[in-house]
C-alpha cells in the first residue's frame, strides 16, 4: 500500500517534476518528451507523475507558471530597486536580458509557440497576465514622469516585443554571444527617442 503523502512530500515531488521536465522540454521538445521518460528522469516507476499531474500538458503548464512567476518577480525587483523613472526603465531591460540569458531553457518554454490549451490553466494564464504587467508598470511610470508620451501597455508592448526579439536571435545563435543586451539597449533608445513628448 503506497504511504500517505505529506503537502511537503506532494510539492517537493512537483517540484523535482517540473525541474526534469522543463530540461527535458527544452532539449527535446515536449511533443517528444513522454510521461515515461520523465519518471525514468527521475527513478520512479511510469505511473508515479500521473500521481501529481493528469498529464504532460499539466506539467508544461506548471513550467510555464513557475517561468512567468520568476520572470515577473525578477522585473519586478529590479523595478523597486531603482529609483527615478529612467533608472527604473534601464533595470527592467537589464533584468529582463539577464533573466532570459541565464535562464535560457525556462524562457524557450514561457514563449514556445506551442502552448496547447493555456486558458484550462487559471494559474498559468494569472502568471502570464502578471509578466505582461510588468512591461507597461515602468512604461507608466516614464509617462507619469513626462519622460514618455502615449499609452504605457502599448509602449510596453513595443519594448517587450524588441527585448524578446534580440534575445530570441542570440538564443537562436542568429547574434553572436552577448550582443542581444547591446542590441536592445539601441533599440530601446531609438523606441523612448521617438515615444518623447513634443515641445
């Protein structure tokens, strides 16, 4: 008869899971990443998982959540660390940078473009929603300051979507190692040069 299970042994157990699974995931790919061979990842029999998770998508979802929660907490941060609005700004780009670099296979799987069934996942889209969050709360603070004009969560957007591409290409060995940061420094500048207020 399998021993009752503390709260603590459950979510130590996830948590050995989704370590597994998010290298596994990230090397491989989900598609070709089986139930069966994150158990044997970590010694357990083939029916262990299915014990804590209904099933694969479950695990990715639990990835992707546990990725977003780190990816905001780490912005989130380095934004209430700074102080003035512009030094506010610099600190998310550079988190945002670092974070994605040292944590390459946590961000593939936030961003992978094969995300099945995201809204059965309340939790994962609550994470997703605070990242994004994230990305316009120190836009709205340039603003506020009359650094920036227009709207924070469109701008946000706008400095999202070019941080994401420069990392994405060096990830991708499209940009030599270390130019991504270099990359989205100039393009973060050309961005809030053309977001200013007129005269």
């Amino acid at each position: 008869m399998p021993r009752v299970l503390s709260q603590t042994d459950v979510a130590d157990f996830r948590e050995r899971l989704c370590e597994a699974a998010e290298r596994l995931f990230a090397e491989k790919g989900a598609d070709a990443v089986t139930m069966r061979q994150l158990a044997a990842e970590l010694g357990v029999s083939p029916m262990t998982p299915y014990r804590y998770f209904a099933d694969k998508d479950d695990i990715l979802a639990a990835v992707r959540t546990n990725g977003f929660n780190r990816f905001a907490e780490t912005l989130e941060t380095a934004r209430a660390k700074a102080g003035s609005p512009r030094a506010k700004g610099a600190a998310v780009g550079e988190a945002y940078v670092t974070f994605a670099l040292e944590h390459p296979h946590t961000y593939k799987l936030m961003f992978d473009l094969n995300q099945p069934h995201e809204a059965n996942y309340p939790h994962l889209v609550a994470a997703a929603k605070r990242a994004q969050a994230t990305m316009s709360a120190y836009v709205g603070d340039l603003v506020s300051d009359g650094v920036l004009a227009g709207e924070p969560a469109q701008i946000g957007a706008m400095f999202w979507a070019a941080a994401h591409g420069a990392v994405v290409l060096e990830l991708a060995g499209k940009l030599p190692p270390g130019s991504a940061r270099d990359l989205h420094h100039a393009m973060s500048s050309a961005i809030a040069r053309g977001l200013r207020p007129g005269p």
